[in-house]
C-alpha cells in the first residue's frame, strides 16, 4: 500500500492544481467499476449453477 501512496503523491505533484482534484473521482470511478464487475459476476456464477 505503501507504493500507491508515494505514486499518488508523485502524480498528485505532477499534475496542476486545477487537475489535481479530478485525481479523487478517478480513483472512485476504478473502485466503483470493480465492485460492480464482481457483482455481474457473481450473478453468472449463481444463475449458472441453478441451471
């Protein structure tokens, strides 16, 4: 964890202070695409195995 921390901090430096707050939904947009990848895919998963 503590390598994403220092490349946000590395990324956060980088970019202007304008971008630098797009940084925090990005980062919400990949979490809330994962979760919701995981719930389609559990859905298979169930609906697979009544058949």
């Amino acid at each position: 964890m503590s390598e994403f921390s220092e490349n946000y901090k590395n990324l956060k430096d980088q970019i202007s202070d304008n971008d630098s707050k797009v940084i925090p939904y990005l980062i919400f947009g990949i979490v809330i695409g994962r979760i919701f990848e995981k719930i389609i895919r559990t859905k298979k998963r169930i609906f697979k195995k009544r058949r």
